[in-house]
C-alpha cells in the first residue's frame, strides 16, 4: 500500500489529498496551519469546493485519509511526498518560493532514503532542479530521494473533479524510479485514457506557465474585444460564439466579464514574464495581456462613470466578490481593484457575496458595507454591479429589486442576463460588449 504525504492542506493539496485517498492510498496531510487542520480533524472543509466535503468524509472514515501538523513524522512515513504549500507572488511578479524550500529541507531532514519528492506547487523553472540539489546536500536519510515536478492544472470551484478526470498528467524527473513509481501511483487515471506527458523538470515547469498563460491570453482577448464592441456598437456574444465555433480556437474562455483574477492566472503570467525578462528572451504577448487585464479593471468603473457621472455619494451595490462562482477564493479578484477604485471616488459601496464575505470582511473592514442577501445589498442604490456569475444571481426578484433601489441601473459585468427582461421592469441594462 502506498504511504503518501501531502503538504500544504490548500486548495491544491485537499484536491490531491482527497483524490488519492479515493484512488486507494493512504494519505496523510500536513501543514503548518494548526487552526486548518484542527477543523479538518473534525471533518470541516475550510475552503469552499463543491463535493469535497462529502468525499473527505468517506475517505477519513474509510481510514485512508488523515491530517497533522507533525510535518517530521508524516514525511518519516511516506513513500511519495506531495509539496503543495503557497507560492505567492511577490511585489516584483516573482513568485515567493520560501516555502517550497523550507519545506524541501525538511524532507531533506526526515524522509525515508528512497523516498519520491513530488513538487505540486507551480514554481519557476529551475525550482525541482534547486529542490533535488538541496536534498542531496543532506547527509542525512534522504540523500537518495529523486524529485518529481508534477504540476496541477485543476480550477477552484471544480477542484476535485479536475483532479479526477484530469485532461493530462505531466511528469518532469530525472530518473526513472521515481517516474515508475508515479506511473503506478496515477495508474488509475492511466488507464482509463489520460494522457500522460513525461519529460524533463524544466519542461514540465514551462508546461504549466505556459498553459496558465495561454488561458490569460484568450481572457484578455475577449475582453479587449468587448471592449471594442461597445465602443462600435458590436455584439460580444454572438461573436465570441461564432469565434468559439472554431475549433482552432475553441469557444472555452471566450466569455468576456470584469478581468481574470484568482489565486493562479495573475501571479503565474507575471512569473512567466519575470523569467522570460531575467532569461534574457521577454514575453511580449503575455506582458501585453498582464497589462491589458488592468485596463478592463478600470474600464469596468469607467462604465459605470459614464452612466453615473460623479461617484460621490454614489451608493453601489456589488454583487460578487470572489473571484469567479463557486468558489469562497477573492485573491486577486477583479472586485478588489473595482472595489477599491470606487472607494477612491468615494463611492459608497455595499458588498454582497454567497460565500466571500468572510474574506471581504478582512479586506475593508468598515471602510464598505455587507448586505446579508442581494436585496439588503441593493436597498437604496443607485447601481447594482454584478462582478461574479454566481447562479443565484440568475433567480433574483426584480420587481423586488426595483421597488428597492434608489436608481433603477444594472450594469451586468459577466452578461449573465437578457438584457429585455431588465428592461421590462424598468432598469437601465449595461452589459459588457453588447
Ligand atoms: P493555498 O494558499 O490555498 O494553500 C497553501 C497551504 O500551504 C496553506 O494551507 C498553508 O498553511 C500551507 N503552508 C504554507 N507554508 C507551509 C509550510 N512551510 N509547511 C506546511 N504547510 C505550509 O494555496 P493553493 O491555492 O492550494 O496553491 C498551492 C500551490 O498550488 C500554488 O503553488 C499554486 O500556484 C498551485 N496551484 C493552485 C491551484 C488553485 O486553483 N488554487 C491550481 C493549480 C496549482
């Protein structure tokens, strides 16, 4: 039976603890966090993902899955040990990868001498070279440890489904032993028809930028495109379908909406562009699409100026705060920026989200004020802006909302709506690129 450790009990590291306790392993996850793993002992998700919960609970009363801050003796354990902690990005885009590290030197003290170092964390090229060479280095038991580079490629919200049903596993070693044992270790993925890449650590680190990137790329796209079709009096969405109907270019992220954010897309396009500048071989696609996700940020209150005109005083209901639906995750979420922004036209701004609002509390504090529901939220604005897609969103009462709101404008910054059933009761309707 295999032993493995997973560290970092984030939403990567739950994903993969979970999964690979479903696929038979005995899996053990770690992380410094005390207050994390003490709820999850109890069997309580602390992030939102939808199905985790339940199958977390399976696994743990199956006995296959359990969690500790004893990182020493959970790595002492294992035959296959997962680094899944946060690699943040940093002021100047690079990622901080002091944990990956810390945690490398720890394996180095404690792991079995045979033992397989998987690095899950999306880390700039070089860092599974760095972390083989820092294992080495130990005179210790895991000198003969071998480092795998195995990047995830799962989206919050869908977490444990993507790592389920993955489109690919990527695996970048220098030897084989380690390689064999990930084969067996993914075998049950395999053999249902996965495609399994194997190569080097550098290409395996690239593999992962790149497609982050590369999903940044299409976001920003549409979102310049959209733009231009307000601007010409075009309609985004029968272009973007009609685009999609390519499969050359395929209709996935081509839905246009306020900016990308979240946890992965800005940090890892910044990354990659910090190392294509540092090589010496600059990304000028991606510094491009860095940028203008900025600008459709500020595009998003600029619409929201030509309608209002003067901001101040101006109360907004916002209605989404994470960073996409089905997820509690607001970093780097494209409200924080708007948010902020009307802030500083003193806007008076009301915040509503289904699961952020925990985090948005930590965020501004008392500086915006909390609706419990839509239409606490909405009482007496004089715009609702919907930043996320949640699907209750779609069930709102607008005669409600309409008996509710001070000025009847709804701008619809992810064209969840038809825009003549807002107009029936009155609204003025402001899409996005339609
Ligand atoms: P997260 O912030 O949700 O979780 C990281 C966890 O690591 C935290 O619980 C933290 O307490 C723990 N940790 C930090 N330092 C530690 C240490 N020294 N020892 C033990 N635990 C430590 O992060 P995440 O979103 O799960 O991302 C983890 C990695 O996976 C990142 O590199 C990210 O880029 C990558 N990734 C994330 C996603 C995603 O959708 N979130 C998808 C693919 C890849």
């Amino acid at each position: 039976m295999k032993r493995v450790a997973v560290i970092g009990a984030g939403y990567a590291g739950l994903a993969v603890s979970v999964g690979l306790a479903h696929f038979g392993a005995v899996v053990r996850c770690l992380d410094i966090n005390e207050q994390k793993i003490n709820q999850l002992s109890l069997g309580v998700l602390p992030i939102h993902e939808p199905d985790m919960e339940e199958m977390m609970h399976l696994q743990m009363t199956e006995g296959r899955l359990s969690f500790s801050t004893d990182l020493a003796a959970g790595i002492g354990q294992a035959d296959i040990i997962f680094i899944a902690v946060g690699t943040p990005g940093e002021e100047k885009g690079s990622p901080d990868v002091t944990a990956v590290f810390s945690v490398a030197d720890m394996i180095g003290q404690y792991a079995k001498k045979d033992a397989v170092v998987v690095v899950k964390s999306t880390v700039p090229v070089g860092t599974c070279e760095a972390v083989q060479a820092r294992l080495r280095e130990q005179t210790c038991g895991a000198s003969a440890c071998e480092v795998v580079a195995n990047p995830e490629f799962l989206r919050e919200g869908h977490a444990l489904h993507d790592f389920l049903q993955p489109d690919r596993i990527v695996l970048g070693a220098a030897g084989e032993r380690s390689l064999a044992v990930m084969r067996d270790l993914y075998a049950p993925l395999v053999e249902t028809g996965v495609p399994l890449y194997t190569t080097d650590w550098q290409t395996a680190e690239m593999i992962k930028y790149s497609a982050n990137s590369f999903l940044a790329m299409k976001v920003a796209f549409i979102n310049e495109i959209a733009r231009l079709c307000d601007t010409v009096g075009a309609d985004i969405e029968t272009l973007s379908a009609a685009l999609g109907a390519d499969p050359r270019i395929g209709g996935r992220h081509l839905k246009p909406g306020p900016g990308y954010g979240g946890s992965c897309l800005p940090k890892d396009t910044e990354a990659f562009a910090r190392l294509a500048r540092q090589a010496g071989m600059p990304l000028s696609i991606i510094e491009s699409v860095i940028e203008s996700n900025q600008r459709q940020q500020t595009y998003v209150v600029q619409r929201v100026k030509q309608v209002l005109s003067d901001l101040r005083d101006r109360r907004i209901a916002v209605l989404g705060l994470a960073f996409k639906a089905n997820t509690d995750d607001m970093r780097e979420s494209p409200a924080i920026s708007v948010i902020d922004h009307l802030l500083s036209e003193r806007a008076q701004v009301t915040a509503y989200d289904p699961k952020a609002m925990k985090k948005a509390r930590e965020r501004w504090g008392g500086r915006i004020r909390y609706g419990k529901d839509v239409y606490e939220a909405a009482e007496g604005a004089h715009a609702l802006l919907i930043l996320t897609e949640w699907p209750e969103f779609l069930a709102v009462d607008k005669d409600k909302l309409a008996r509710t709101m001070e000025e009847k404008n709804i701008f619809d910054f992810r064209n969840m709506y038809n825009r003549h059933q807002w107009k029936e009761h009155g609204f003025q309707y402001i899409g996005i690129g339609k």
